[in-house]
C-alpha cells in the first residue's frame, strides 16, 4: 500500500480489470477508517474471540485464533490495541511472523448478537507483559482462571472496517467448562486429525496433483508453488 492510499496496488488494478472501483470508492468512502471509532471500541471490548493473520518475511501465512473472556482485546486508544499472549504449545508461529514481519490482520466477528464483523489491520509489536502493564493503567488484570500474560502483541491500527453480516451465521452460546491453561493432551484435543501417526512429508505423492506452470502464473506472476512451512499456535 502506497502511503496516503487506501487499498493495495493490486486490489486497485483488479478493481479496474473487473470495473467494480465505483463499488470500491464508495466502500473507502464510507466504511475504511484509520482508527477506531467510539462504536468500534464498544463492538471490540464485548467480544470472546478473535481471529489473528500474519506472516513471515517471505509471505508464508498463519491464521490463528485468540481467545479470552469479554475485553481480553484491550483497546489502549483509538489508534492502539492490545490483547495477550498466553503460555501456549511453544510454536510461537504468530509471534514468530511478527517478529519478522509487523503486518497483521484481526477479524472480530459476533456471531450471536448483531452478526457483524470488524477488521482491524495494522502494524504490531511484542511487549512483555510487565513492560506494558508498567505504562497501561487500566490494563486488564482479572483473567480467566488466574491466566496471567507472558507477553502482549500491541497493534498500531492502519485500517478498521466492517466485514457485512450477509454470511455470518448466527449461534447460540450454551453452557461449557473451558479448559483454560492446561497442558492436559485430551483436554486440548488429543492427537485429533491423526497427525502424530501419519508421516510429516507426503513421499510417495499419493494426495498431490500436478501443478502446471500456467496454473502457477495464474496464481500470481513471480511466485511459485512452494510447501508451506510449519505452522501452530
């Protein structure tokens, strides 16, 4: 994205390829922010989830989920926030990509009230969490089950805008003892994909379908077909 441009140059020359840039004009217009807005930060700090995108330097994605009771997502300011980073399986993929590369992108969707979503795009850092508790008065300090934060991903926010209630379904909470914290294998989900029994490369190619180099140029000129990394919490 070009500073002082909203939108990336390639949604812009696909707008113009698929002659949707008055849609996309008006959509900038009348949705895009560069911060949060008093009904964003009332939306953001009632919801129990939230979806988090980063990626590597060389683009290799992850999409993992938080999650915490309402207000885990601590909005600092109208242009920062934050939510915490718990003891988790050790990966550290997201934190990993951060580390590499600052570009992340939440989705906060609330599928039980007003089936909306909110995306907050950004730029983000890792603090520890007595760092940034040292500087944040009102951070929050009750979390579930006596969790406490390792560590913050504090978010600079370039972009906030909806995600349209067309396709959300809705859902009904019901009652669940939540496992926060444990290290207990079945409690988390054991072995449920059969991962630990299956190999961790497909050798003899038996789930694989060739990829033809016109495919590959489709996909996106300049890149190619590559396995994706390791991935995880």
């Amino acid at each position: 994205m070009q500073m002082g441009q909203i939108g990336s140059a390639g949604e812009r020359q696909l707008q113009s390829e698929y002659g949707t840039e008055d849609r996309a004009a008006k959509f900038y217009s009348d949705q895009m922010l560069d911060h949060l807005n008093p009904t964003m930060i009332e939306f953001i700090g009632r919801q129990e989830i939230a979806f988090i995108a980063t990626a590597d330097s060389s683009g290799e994605c992850d999409n993992s989920l938080r999650a915490g009771t309402p207000g885990f997502m601590h909005v600092i300011d109208s242009k920062t926030l934050a939510y915490p980073e718990y003891r988790g399986n050790g990966v550290m993929a997201s934190l990993g990509n951060i580390r590499e590369n600052p570009h992340v992108g939440i989705i906060l969707v609330d599928f039980v009230q007003d089936l909306i979503g909110l995306h907050v795009n950004g730029s983000a850092r890792i603090v520890e969490d007595p760092v940034l508790r040292s500087d944040i008065a009102d951070l929050p300090a009750d979390h579930t089950n006596g969790r406490i934060p390792e560590r913050w991903v504090v978010v600079e926010v370039e972009e906030a805008y909806i995600h349209c209630r067309k396709h959300i379904p809705r859902m009904a909470p019901v009652p669940r003892h939540r496992e926060w914290g444990t290290d207990d294998v079945k409690r988390k989900g054991g072995d449920y994909f059969d991962a630990k029994a299956t190999p961790r490369h497909d050798t003899d190619g038996q789930f694989d379908e060739p990829v033809t180099a016109e495919l590959t140029q489709t996909i996106s000129p300049g890149f190619s077909v590559a396995p994706a990394g390791t991935s995880g919490n």
